[in-house]
C-alpha cells in the first residue's frame, strides 16, 4: 500500500509458499530499521507481517497496526496477491477481547502500486460493508458501514518534524457514503511515510458538505523496544 514492489515483497511473478496460523508463526517487521523501535505517544509500532518467509514472496497472510506497548489495541489487515484489505479494529483501549470485524476483509488498496503514481480509488458498495460488534470474543451485533471510497495518494516529500524529509502517501478513508458515492459522512487520513509507516492519523466529521477535523494523532518520535501482539481471541484474525 505504500511504494511499487517494496510494501509486503510485491513482485510479478508469485510463487505459491505455504501459510501458518497467526497464532502459531514468528513475524518480521515492514520496516527492518524499525525492529528494534517503536514510535511513541499516541503510537503505532513496528508491523509484523505474517507468515514469516524470511526474504521469500509472502502469497498472502496479515499484518497488524499496534497502537501500544502491551501489544494491543490492533488493526488487523490481511492481504493478498491483489490487495490489502482492512479485517478488525479494536472497540476499547483496555479490553483485547472487545472488537469490530468486517464479515466480509473490506479492500483498502492495490497490494502494488505505482512507483510515482496514485494508487488509484477502491469503491466498495454496501453490501459488501456489514461488520460484527464482538465482546468476550463472540459476537453481539451486526451493522453496516454504508458505502465506501478508498484512495491512495501519488507519493509526496513531506516535512515531518524531527523525522525531516520523508516520502509519504496519504491512504483516505471515506464511508457513510450514498449510493454514488458521495456525501460521505466520515473520513479518515493515514499519512504513510516510507521507512517509518504510519505516523499520523486524522478524523473528519461532513458538516454540511466540508470535512472538519475532529482528531488527530501525531506519530513522530521513536523509542527503544518492541510491541508483541496480544490476541486472546482467534475470532479476531481466523
């Protein structure tokens, strides 16, 4: 989702490798540099991406967005030879076994994308958007996410603070959209960086036509150590 062939080993030609439970596998991390360092404050850390097949092509599996040091809230992604997809969000900071997951991954871009290009837009219709409310690792109720637009951004050189210049793309998230796509009542921001991945996050609210901010989490410094996923529920990856 991020940069040609360099974002989860995209490549051309795929060669079919075997693929381990979630539970069971080792991880390595998207951004080498960044195995032994977590970003801190309102944090994302380092990306394990699994099956671990060392430098093999990974055909398909998931990867996870860890938001703090104890090795959860999470979101969980899958991706295949085509895309990447979103799976589960967390629902509380404090309660690993309280989530939200798509019935159905919902796609949020091209697993390849071009080097100095958009990434192009994913609608996704709503009948596609249904999602599961999970406590204690069951299931408590079902609702829909109405339709949805996905972009990724052409790849720019951003200033970000003690980080400098980075190359980024912005992934936009959009839902609560009509049937043509429009009037979008959400909207979320994901600033990518390359070689430190996510390091800011911003929400919008539609008031009456304008996306106003309503928050957001600046990811800008690192700290020694790493995260290690905690999840108690398999019904949150399986």
């Amino acid at each position: 989702m991020f940069d040609g062939r360099r974002l989860l080993g995209c490549k051309r030609t795929q060669t079919p490798q075997s693929r381990s439970k979630l539970r069971t596998t080792q991880s390595f991390h998207l951004f080498p540099e960044l195995a032994n360092h977590r970003h801190s404050g309102q944090s994302r850390h380092p990306i394990p991406i699994l099956p671990d097949l060392g430098s093999n092509y990974v055909v398909s599996g998931q990867f996870l967005w860890i938001k703090s040091s104890v090795g959860f809230p999470w979101d969980i992604k899958r991706f295949d030879g085509n895309y990447i997809y979103d799976r589960t969000t967390e629902l509380s900071w404090t309660d690993a076994t309280a989530f939200k997951r798509f019935n159905n991954d919902l796609p949020l871009s091209a697993r390849c994308v071009p080097s100095w290009k958009s990434g192009g837009t994913i609608k996704v219709p709503s009948s596609q958007t249904n999602y599961t409310f999970y406590g204690n690792c069951l299931p408590t109720k079902a609702q829909n996410l109405g339709y949805v637009v996905n972009t990724i951004s052409a790849p720019d050189v951003v200033n970000i603070g003690s980080l400098m210049n980075v190359k980024v793309r912005f992934f936009t998230y959009q839902y609560s959209c009509d049937s043509n796509y429009a009037n979008c009542a959400y909207q979320e921001v994901f600033s990518l960086g390359r070689g430190i991945g996510l390091y800011e996050w911003k929400y919008y609210l539609n008031q009456g036509g304008t996306f106003v901010l309503n928050q957001e989490s600046v990811i800008n410094k690192f700290d020694s150590g790493v995260a290690t996923p905690y999840l108690p529920c398999t019904s949150s990856y399986e």
